[in-house]
C-alpha cells in the first residue's frame, strides 16, 4: 500500500487503473476532466494495456462501453451534469444489454443557468434506469467503491452497470491523503472479468433484439431481479474487500452515533463529513442525535432504514437537488421505505447546497435544532430561507 | 453446374420479416457472403432491426449488437476497441445502418468514428427514406419523391430539396476505403467486400437498396431498377482507395433517367421540367465522377 | 357489442377495413372502436385488426379474443393462422375466397359466409394481382351477412375515408354486398390442423437471441408461387443469386429448387431468369 494525496478525480483513474479497465471511452466536461486526463496519461505510458476510445460525445463515450462490454471487456467512462444527461439514452442500454460498465460521475448541476458547482440533480434524475448509484464522501472511498463496483457490476447474479458519484469540487478537485492498493492486493480481489451472456464471434447471437409483449416483461423482470440481488452480493464482496483490503465501507447505509437517538439526519456525499462532526458537538451537549450516510441509493436499503429508525421521533434527510413538485429526491424515497415501518418518525425534507452552495457546520445544526425543536415542517429550503432573513 | 460468381456460404437466414423483394435483405444476404461468419455486426434502429426477427430467434448467422439510431459509429469504435483489447483474431466490425440513422440522426457518430480511424466498416443501405416508421422523408430521400411527409398535391410535388451527399461527406474524412454497392451487380458488390477486407482502417460502403412499398413499384423489379438506377448514372458504382478514385461500371452512353422514374410510383407527379433538371444535374455529377478518376489516374489532384 | 376481428397481410388494407367499419357504424349512431395489433407490420405479413360496435360506450381496451365475427382478407392464412381462434357456435366467419362457404372449415356451430372480393377489386382496378386491395369489397360483404352496419353508412365512410379512388371502392364495396354466400353453420366440420406454427421457443440464458429465423415460416406471406420448368433451366443460378429471402437453393445436380415455407412470392426470380424458365402461378 503507498499513500498518495489524491483529489476524488484521481482516485477514480487511479481505480480505474488498478482495475485494469480494458477500454476507456469519454468526453471531457468540468469538472470530470482530469480524470480521463490521468487515465489518458496511464495508458500513454504503458502503465495501463487499454484501448483508449477518444469520442465526440458522451452519448458515443458510453455507447463505445456498452458495445465493448458486449464483448466480454471491462470498461470505465466518467461525466458529469449535461454529460450525464446526454448519456441518458444509453443508460437504459447498458442495463437492459446487462454490460457491467464502472462509471465514475462528478455531481454537478444542470444548466440553465450554466453552473459547474456540486449539486445531485444530475444523477438523482437517472436513477430510474437500471444502474447501481453509490455517492462518495471522501476520495478514499471512492477509490475503494470503484474496485468494489467492478466486483459487484461483473458478478454472475448482477451484471449491471454502476456508477460512483462524487461531490464536483468538494471531492473531484479536493486533495487529501488517499491509500492506494498494491496492484497484486487488488488482483487477488478483482480476477479479470468473466463474460456471461455477451456475443460469441462466430456464431449466431444477438444481444438487444426486439421482442412483442410476450417476452419483453421477462427482460425488465430480469433486470429488477439482479437489482435485487445487489443487497445479497454487496456485503459479500464488501467482505472480501474487507479482508483483503483491509477496509470496511460499511454497507449501502452505514451510521453514525445512532445509538439511542431521538432524531438522525440523513445525508449523502461530503455533506455526510461535515454533520458528523455536529453530531460530536452535540451529543457533547447530551442532546440525542445521530447520522446515516445514504451511501447506496441503488438499490434502495429500506430494510437498513427501517431498523435504524425504530425508536426515532423524527428523521431529517438533506437533499443537494430537488424533484419540481415534490420534495427532495432522497427524501421522497425515505418517506416512500418508511411507510412499511413499525415506527413511522416524522420527515423533513431539507434542501440545502444546491448548485455548489457551501453547507457549514452552523447550517447543519440548525437542521437538527429544527429537528429536534419538535416543530419540523415537511420540507424546508435550508440555505435559502436563512440568506432571505439576513437580507431583510 | 455453372461455376458459382459469388460465395456460397449464407449467412442471412431464411424466415427472416423484410417484405417481399427487399433491397436492404438482398444488400445484407450479399454483404456477409462476403464478410464470413467473423463477422460482428453493429445495426442501430432501422428495417434490419425487425427484419432480423424477435428474440429468442435471429436471422444473421453472426453476432450482432443492436444500437440506438444515432450511435453506429460509436458502436464499431467499441467493438473494435474491444476486439483488440481483448486479442480477438479475424474479426470483422461493420456496422449496418439505414440512410435516415447514416446522414440524418447518426451524422456525428458516422462523422467521429471515421475521424478516430477505427478498424471497421461502416456500411449506409440506402432506401432512401425512413421505411421503417413507414415513408418519411429523410435527407437521403432524392428531390421529387414521394414520402408520407412530403406528399403530393396542389403545389406540392414531394420533397423539395435534393439528396444529401453522403460520400462527399464521407470521402472528406479521408476513409480507408470507400464505395458504392449495388445488389443488382452482385460480383462488383462482392469483389468491393474483398478488396475492403483487405485494408485496414475506416471504410464505407453505401449501398443501393431499393424498397418496393416505399418506392412504389412492383416487388419483382428489385432488380432490374436497381440496374436502371446505375446504368442511368442515378447511382454510379465507384471506389475510392487512398484517395484515388475508380468507377467499376462504365457502358457507354447513360440511359435516361425518365426510364427510372417512371418505373416508380414515388415519382408518378414529376413532369418533363423536373425530368430535365434531374438528367442535367446526373450528367454533371457523372462528368465528375470521369474527370476525378482521370485526374486521380494521372495523379494530378 | 359485437366484436370483429380482422386477419389480412400487410398491405391488403386490413388496418384500414377496421377503421372504415368503425366509421361506418359511427355513420349508423352507434359507438365504435377499432384498432390494430401493433406487431411487424411489413407487406405480406399476416396482419390483425379489431372492430368493437356498440350502442353504448365500450369499456374495453384489450385484444379481441373471442370474436363474434371472424373476417379473413385472405385465403391463404386460413393454412397457416389459427384465425377462427375464440370463435363460438353462432359465430360468423367470413373469408374472401372464390369457394363457396360450404366448403370453409369451420368449428361447429359458426356460420359461414364467403366473397370473391380479390376478383371484385381486381375488377374496379383497385390493387394489382400480386397485392390486390380487397378491404372495401369485404366490408360490403360483412354488412350483408352481420348487418353490423348498413350499405348506405358503409358507402359514405368508404367515400369519406378511403386514401384512394373513392368511387370504385364504393362501387367494389357494393359488389361485395351483392356477390356474398352464405352458408349454414357447420356440423362438425374440424379446422385441418395444418398451421406451420413453430413449436415453442425455449428461453436461452440470458439476453442473447440465438435460435435460427428459420424456424419461422413465411410461405404465408405469399400469393403467387414460383414454379420452375426445370426441362428449360440451364442452371445459371440467377434465381438463387438475387433471391432476398435465401429462398433459393442449389441442388448437388445444379438444379435451383424453392424453399416453399420460405419464398415470400417476391417474383424477382421469375423477373430476372435469362431463359424465362420460372413462372409465377396464383396460390390456390
């Protein structure tokens, strides 16, 4: 292992690397860019055998993947924002074909108006096609959640696409230290891939095909299943990991002081790094909060939600986006995993940093006083109500 | 019996959905004759999307990839980046597009595979309409015709401008190889498909491929309007290797194009002015073609 | 309600004979409903359309399955589709065919009924002989045998609706009205269980479609046949050179022989063989 200081961008190509992707596709858009620069530098040195797909778009940056991974290749691409939403299309291809495509994704806003600042509008808005979502919060994880995510995309009962998401700026262009694997270590976690169900040269296959009523609910079937299966398979590879690695990332849903707590704040990305330490200071007071980091938003962990809220009076989830007529998206699907539940707590959606808008410590607190206050509405503009107070 | 002119392996299936006498199922059974079961084919949205059969069946005798309408040329890029990375021997990347997902929607990603020189062919079967959606027009659609979308009535006389250049287009990325392709010539089809295969790098074939309902004709003239189409100069068959230009069908005098159009339904409005405009601007674009391969023969471009 | 459903091939204008009966009986004061399975349409396919009337609204979205009326553009599929599928005793079938209704197989108790509606529309000029246009004339033969919508509401659709020649389509329509036969219902007269039905399709792990097109026959497609007079053939292998549906196969003596699940009826063949060799025969 060497420890490296890495910005988030770099500890995706550096994961990229180690992975030993086979064919590299993308397109540059800020702030992703550096990370297919460093990847263009690995393979222009030798240190990676890839094939180095340079393309016009992002809708052809992942077309090369979905075709290449039809093949039987490991591949990786990475976007951001407008990218990602060209990419839409294809998006429902690489699942519906099951292509195991890594794909690392700065969060960053959708124009208009232009705005390159963190901000989750662009993947929460994909989140219905069929690709694992994990969100990052530090530069270590991601670049263990890119070695994990080759893992679970590839194995024989998921075969889907996966993306791993980091915050733009607060992550892709933030340095800090970063453990990188030994090539042999990663290796022995990560085998070259097996292709199922991919073309056969030479013979009659064909992948894609159209299909009448009959069997075309059979394919989406399919594709729900090995969604499914994602909880099954996630802790066994993040066990491996684990043991090989040595480190833990804690499942699609991992906590923090929840012990006992009357109100737990959810949150997703770097957001998450910051509320911990007010959940510190807090519970320095004797007041009973606690933090759940929505580290797997894909398949969605109800179970996992459903426990940690047992004994909870009221749960806070901070969204950087929001959904036009609803609340904010990570909310929505909080409320929606809780309606099962035992005990019901009561929800406030906040939203807070959207298009790049730093959320300090301060703005965080006042999210569990609003919280614990007892008064808690159901969805509450963080940032924007507090700027509306200082200007009048 | 008669030595054969053409291979005679099949590699398009029978049982397959193209209507009866279809031009782009006679392009396709003729292409992989020739290309061989190495073959992967990438096709995006088109008639050879339904015509290849619902899953589980498959009318190709080789792996084929759908792909969405506008991104072929991407999707050979990724093949054949997959291919070599993985050390795959003796395949061949093609892609198998219509006209509309080739000069219309696919543009850009025609445009950029040719640009990265990715090892593989770009094919373009040309119907000259999106006959797959049922007679709209695209912009391979000759001036004149009828489609769904530029009908024929008071004032109106069907598509009024005039048939994207897709070779011009194509030729301005300085291809490997590139050529035109028609089914009704089957040994100057087939021996354009060997001299592709053995060059390297990007290579175009846009092929002929006549459409019996979208054209309005009878489904047993496939073939002879075909030749019609290039004895006329509506469509000469030439390649164009590392810049040089060759036309390999010449005999003499072009027929008129009124012979063609009146062989098609599509064109039953036209009158003798648009006839004449039509035989001005085919003897031009065929006077071209002469001067370019003259000049390319002497090597003075 | 009475519900029709429609079997023709594509191009045959079974689609729009659906829609014309809808606005026909919209023409009588009733409340109609048709549309068309969304399937591979492509000319010569077999194609199917629906055709609900009602007095009152209809609350019924879905595939008709058990028709009250069964109508059949074309004789041919009668050998390879199941078309009288669903249909009850007291039901009608109805197929354009130069046979008399007599001779219709039919499941027992359905009603029978033909018209030579391919030589009425041949007649007013409507389609050609490889594809003649036959809605119009079958449609006037259906308002006869059901009464579903009268001649008079029929003809004014017809004139309102048709995308072409209106008035021979008319005049084919009441052709059709007058040229119908009816027949008893049958006794017990079985459906000749002779459709080239392929067998079920297994499901192959995973996306990959990988079983042969060629278990799917599309002799149906076809309305006229190639017959080949071997006595002139000199083997020149034109026939299996330009064929578009590999249709064509070249025997160890040299001899081309058709592949008859296979050949779609395209004609080229017969077009394009030097000595004039082949001949294109009408499906019986």
């Amino acid at each position: 292992m060497t420890m490296k200081v890495l910005s988030g961008n770099y500890a995706q190509s550096y994961a990229a690397l180690l992975a030993r992707a086979q064919v590299i596709s993308a397109y540059p858009i800020t702030p992703q860019t550096s990370i297919v620069e460093k990847i263009a530098e690995f393979v222009a040195s030798g240190e990676l055998d890839a094939q180095y797909v340079k393309v016009e778009s992002e809708h052809s940056a992942l077309q090369v993947c979905v075709s290449a991974a039809a093949l039987g290749a490991r591949t990786y691409t990475a976007t951001s924002s407008q990218g990602l939403l060209l990419m839409h299309e294809l998006l429902h291809w690489a699942s519906g074909m099951r292509a195991p495509i890594v794909m690392g994704v700065v969060n960053r806003a959708v124009a208009p108006p232009w705005n390159i600042g963190a901000d989750h509008a662009d993947t929460m808005s994909q989140r219905d096609t069929g690709w694992v979502q994990f969100y990052a919060e530090s530069n270590q994880e991601v670049l263990d959640t890119v070695l994990e995510a080759y893992r679970l995309a590839e194995h024989r009962d998921v075969r889907l696409p996966v993306m791993v998401t980091e915050d733009a700026f607060y992550l892709s262009h933030t340095v800090e230290p970063v453990d990188v694997p030994d090539p042999a270590t990663v290796d022995a976690f990560l085998p070259r891939r097996e292709p199922h169900a991919v073309l056969a040269p030479g013979r009659a296959t064909r992948l894609g095909s159209f299909t009448g009523p009959d069997h075309y609910v059979d394919f989406r079937q399919d594709v729900g299943a090995a969604m499914e299966r994602v909880r099954e398979v996630l802790p066994r590879v993040e066990q491996e990991y684990l043991a090989l690695v040595g480190r833990d990332l804690g499942g699609p849903l991992p906590t923090y002081r929840t012990e006992g707590a009357d109100v737990i704040l959810v949150t997703m990305g770097t957001l998450t790094t910051t509320a911990r330490g007010v959940v510190d200071d807090l519970r320095a007071e004797g007041r009973k909060v606690g933090l759940a980091k929505l580290r797997v938003f894909r398949p969605f962990p109800d179970d996992e939600l459903r426990g940690l809220v047992r004994d909870v009076a009221r749960i806070g989830v901070v969204d950087r986006s929001f959904t036009f007529g609803r609340m904010g998206p990570a909310a929505t699907e909080v409320s929606a995993a809780l309606y099962t539940a035992a005990n019901r707590p009561e929800l406030t959606s906040f939203l807070a940093g959207i298009g790049g808008r730093d959320v300090t410590p301060h703005e965080v607190r006042r999210m569990f006083e609003t919280l614990l206050s007892g008064e808690a509405p159901a969805t509450h503009w963080e940032d924007i109500e507090e700027e509306v107070k200082a200007d009048g | 019996m008669a030595k054969l002119t053409i291979p005679a392996q099949e590699l398009m299936y029978s049982g397959h959905a193209a209507c009866p006498g279809c031009g782009p199922a006679l392009a396709m059974r003729l292409l992989l004759k020739g290309l061989g079961p190495r073959t992967i084919l990438s096709i995006p949205a088109c008639c050879w999307t339904v015509i290849a059969t619902p899953y589980p069946t498959t009318a190709l005798g080789v792996a084929v990839l759908d792909n969405p309408i506008e991104a072929t040329g991407a999707s050979v890029s990724g093949l054949r980046a997959a291919a070599d990375a993985m050390h795959l021997k003796d395949v061949e990347v093609v892609g198998f597009a219509g006209d509309g997902g080739t000069v219309d929607i696919g543009l850009q990603s025609l445009s950029g595979m040719l640009e990265r020189r990715t090892n593989a062919i770009y094919v373009m079967y040309d119907n000259e309409a999106y006959m797959n959606t049922g007679v709209q027009r695209s912009g391979a659609t000759p001036r004149g015709a009828w489609t769904t979308t530029t009908p024929v009535g008071e004032g109106v006389r069907g598509k009024p401008e005039p048939k994207k250049d897709v070779m011009a287009i194509v030729l301005a990325h300085r291809p490997a190889y590139a050529a035109t392709l028609n089914p009704s010539f089957p040994e100057d089809f087939d021996r354009k498909v060997e001299r592709a295969r053995s060059i390297e790098g990007p290579r175009f074939f846009h092929i002929f491929a006549p459409c019996p309902p979208g054209w309005k004709f009878d489904s047993a003239e496939t073939i002879a309007l075909g030749r019609l189409a290039t004895d006329s100069g509506i469509f000469p068959l030439y390649e164009v290797v590392d810049g040089r230009l060759r036309i390999t069908r010449k005999t003499g005098e072009l027929k008129p194009v009124t012979e063609y159009l009146a062989a098609q339904g599509r064109f039953r409005h036209l009158g003798a002015e648009d006839a004449a405009r039509l035989q001005s601007e085919v003897r031009a674009e065929w006077d071209r073609l002469l001067r370019r391969e003259r000049d390319d023969l002497s090597g003075s471009h | 309600m009475i519900e029709i459903r429609f079997h023709g091939r594509g191009g045959q204008g079974t689609v729009v004979a659906s829609e014309l009966l809808a606005q026909a009986a919209f023409l009588d004061g009733k409340i109609p409903q048709s549309f068309p399975f969304f399937g591979v349409e492509r000319r010569g396919a077999p194609v199917t359309a629906f055709t609900r009337i009602d007095d009152r609204p209809i609350r019924l979205r879905t595939s008709i399955t058990r028709p009250d009326v069964v109508v059949v553009l074309d004789p041919g599929l009668l050998r390879t589709t199941p078309v009288t599928e669903g249909l009850a005793p007291g039901g009608l079938l109805l197929v354009n065919t130069p046979r008399r209704a007599e001779e219709l197989a039919a499941p027992p108790g359905v009603r029978r009924a033909s018209v030579d509606a391919t030589r009425i529309a041949l007649a007013h000029g409507l389609g050609t002989a490889m594809l003649p246009i036959v809605n119009t004339a079958v449609l006037g033969a259906l308002a006869r045998a059901t009464g579903v919508v009268t001649l008079e509401a029929l003809g004014r659709a017809v004139e309102q609706f048709v995308p072409a020649r209106p008035a021979e389509n008319h005049r084919a329509a009441r052709d059709g009205y007058l040229g119908v036969r009816n027949a008893d219902p049958a006794a017990a007269a079985p459906v000749p269980a002779t459709f080239a039905v392929p067998a079920p399709l297994a499901h192959p792990e995973g996306p990959v479609a990988s079983v042969s097109s060629e278990v799917i026959h599309t002799a149906a497609w076809r309305t006229f046949t190639p017959v080949i007079h071997l006595d002139r053939c000199t083997k020149c292998n034109f026939c299996w050179k330009f064929c578009p549906d590999a249709a064509v196969e070249l025997g160890a003596d040299g001899f081309p022989r058709i592949r008859l699940e296979y050949c779609k009826g395209c004609g080229i063949c017969a077009a394009e063989c030097p000595p004039k060799t082949i001949e294109m025969v009408a499906e019986a």
